[in-house]
C-alpha cells in the first residue's frame, strides 16, 4: 500500500482507540454524524485500497456507486451494506457499534490490528481546572526545546468548553519543529513508550489518564496567514486555532499580538469566505442531484455533511470566526450574533440518519444558505 492508503489505516485505528462515544455522552450529535461521514469515505477508501482499486478523497465527494462495489468484494463481507446500515441508525450507539465492527474488519484484512494503539487507554475524568493544571505542566516540559517560541492551550480548554471528558491540546509555535527523536526522549520522561505516538507535525500521548495532544506551527506559516488579512487562509486549522487558542508560554507577548490580527474579518474576508463556500453550492447540488436519481445514498451522506460543512464555515465568518470541522457547534452558535432561526435543528436534519435518497435534506440546506445571505446583506 502506498503511504497515503497507510496513513488511511492509521486514521481507522485512532477511531478504535479514541472511539467518538464522548461525542454521544454529550449529546454533541452534529460532530457525531461528521465522524460517520468520516469514517464512511476513509474505510471506502482504505477497503478499495486493500483490493488495489485506490479511491481519492475529495472535496465535494466523489464516492460514487462505492456500495455496488465493495459488496462485489469477498472480505470483508457486505460491507457496502453495512456502511448502509451505520448511516441509517438513529440510536448513535448502534451507529458506533456498526462502524467500529467494519473498521475491525478492515484492519484485520490489512494485518494490522496488532498496533499499539488499538486497545483504548482508560480516560480519567477530570475538571478543567485540573486539565488545566496538567497543560501547564506538560508546556513546562515542551518550553525547554530549542526554536520553542509560544504554546498555547487549544482545543476545549483554548475556547473556554471543557468539561470532565475533554482532552489536553496544546499548540506549539516554533521556529521548525523539534526533531522526532528528541521530542520522544522528552515525553518518554512523562509516560511509557507504549503510550506515544509522534508524527511530523504532532505528539500524542497519555499522562495521569488524559490524552494529550501537541500540534506544531511553524512562524512561517503563522506569517503566511497574517499577511493576508483580506483573504481566506491556505491553512484554515491554523487560522481557526490561532484565533481561539489560549497562550500560557509567550514570554514577549508576541503570540498575543499575533491573534489581534486573526480575530476581526475585514468585509472583504467575509465575503471573500462567503463567495467560495456558496460558490461550490451548484457543484453540490449537480452531485446531489445525480446521485438521488442512482439511489446512491452513501454518496448522498458524504455530500449533505460536506455541505454542511462549508454553510458553518461561511457562518462562522459572518461572525467574525474561522471553522474548520464542525466543534462545539451548538454552544459556539449560542454566542453569535447572526444566526438564522432553529439553526441547530435544521443543521442536525441534514447531517443526520439517511435511509432514503428521497427526503427533504438538500431543501432544508438551500433553505439555511438564503437566510444567511439574508443576514448577511442586512
């Protein structure tokens, strides 16, 4: 398999050990659905992949007649279908239940269920006051590596949203990112070895219970979102974080400087973040429309929650925010000045359950982008 149809296997054993049940615990069912959708192109990929059929992964979705095709395959057994199964179930935990017993199949296929990582950790809760103490402890440890300039809490804790079953995240702003090998010396000295996993541009590791999770951002890539203050970033998870997240390392202020310049859209940005999402709306609706008539509904819930998607990203900028993927949704909008009636609910329709490629979903999201635009122009 190629790196990239690795990285896919990886991506599916991570469900596996951080399952998305919190998601369920808190009722947050709007990130639950976009996780489905998730784990319906990445397991069609990974499956086609394993069979040397590679499947890309695009934005709007081009996973088009995948059911036909993986139920034509030997193993592992109906899978089309039972990716059919997990997007129609409206009880959430049998949802989970269906999508990890295909991820198991998937993985046992590749040979690869003896990774490190497939049992879950046991996750303590613990308050946020306490999570916090626990970031500031590990930022101790991280600020002693060389090119170290800020680090910042994100994630939850950045926002202000944590709760008993939140993580740590913590983002690292440097000058390059740390070599591998002395960032594994450095977490070795915090927890077992088993319990690590680095990556490029990421550390993850459990501590006292809780999983923390380091990101790095270069100052270059910082400058490059800074410098165009008037136009969408390259990089909307670094704008997003960068925005929202919460110094604790910044010994000249600068990180705090920096995030002034990313918290007020210009009316040009607004637009501009506008003009893109709803631009991509008729290419939506073509595959939308397309594949209603194939009754191809696993294409049709990839697209609805992509469609989704791009609506809160432009959203959110009328509101002065940057969105990536679909987080805390339901208390962030409870914040914003501009948000159209019964939003929650209509997003949720959309993004929910879907048993029949004839329902009134895509009605319901044109119905959401012409209120926003009404908001907009007012």
């Amino acid at each position: 398999m190629s790196p990239s149809d690795q990285e896919l296997l990886s991506q599916l054993r991570w469900w596996l050990t951080l399952p998305p049940t919190n998601l369920i615990d808190r009722g947050d069912d709007i990130r639950f659905r976009h996780a489905l959708y998730l784990i319906v192109h990445q397991t069609s990929a990974a499956i086609l992949a394993l069979h040397d059929r590679p499947q890309t992964l695009t934005f709007p979705s081009t996973l088009q007649d995948v059911t036909i095709g993986l139920d034509g395959l030997l193993n592992p057994v109906a899978c089309g279908q039972r990716l059919l199964e997990m997007i129609g179930l409206a009880d959430d935990r049998k949802a989970w239940s269906t999508a990890a017993g295909l991820i198991r199949a998937v993985l046992d296929l590749a040979d690869s269920s003896g990774h490190e990582f497939i049992k879950p950790i046991e996750h303590i809760p613990k308050s946020p006051d306490l999570l916090h103490t626990l970031a500031v402890e590990v930022a101790d440890r991280y600020r002693t590596m060389d090119g170290i300039e800020a680090i910042a809490l994100s994630g939850s804790l950045g926002r202000g949203l944590a709760d008993k079953g939140s993580d740590v995240d913590l983002s690292v702003f440097c000058r390059a990112v740390p070599r591998q090998n002395d960032r594994s010396t450095l977490i070795k000295h915090i927890v077992q070895s088993c319990a690590v996993k680095i990556e490029p541009a990421c550390d993850t590791f459990w501590m006292d219970g809780s999983l923390i999770h380091i990101r790095y951002w270069i100052s270059d890539e910082v400058t490059q979102v800074l410098m165009g203050p008037d136009t969408p970033p390259g990089n909307p998870f670094l704008a997003e974080d960068l925005q929202c997240c919460t110094p604790i390392v910044d010994d000249n202020n600068h990180l705090a400087e920096q995030q002034l310049t990313v918290r007020y859209f210009s009316p040009a940005l607004i637009e501009a973040i506008i003009g893109a999402s709803h631009g991509r709306l008729s290419h939506f609706r073509m595959l939308w429309n397309d594949a209603q008539g194939r009754d191809d509904r696993l294409h049709l819930y990839c697209l609805a929650n992509q469609a989704v998607n791009d609506w809160l990203i432009a959203l959110f900028a009328l509101n002065h925010r940057y969105l990536s993927t679909p987080k805390w949704i339901a208390t962030q909008l409870g914040a914003f000045p501009l948000v159209p009636e019964r939003c929650l609910t209509r997003v949720t329709e959309i993004m929910g359950p879907l048993t029949s490629n004839d329902d009134p979903r895509w009605e319901i999201l044109e119905g959401l982008w012409g209120d926003l635009l009404r908001l907009r122009d007012q």
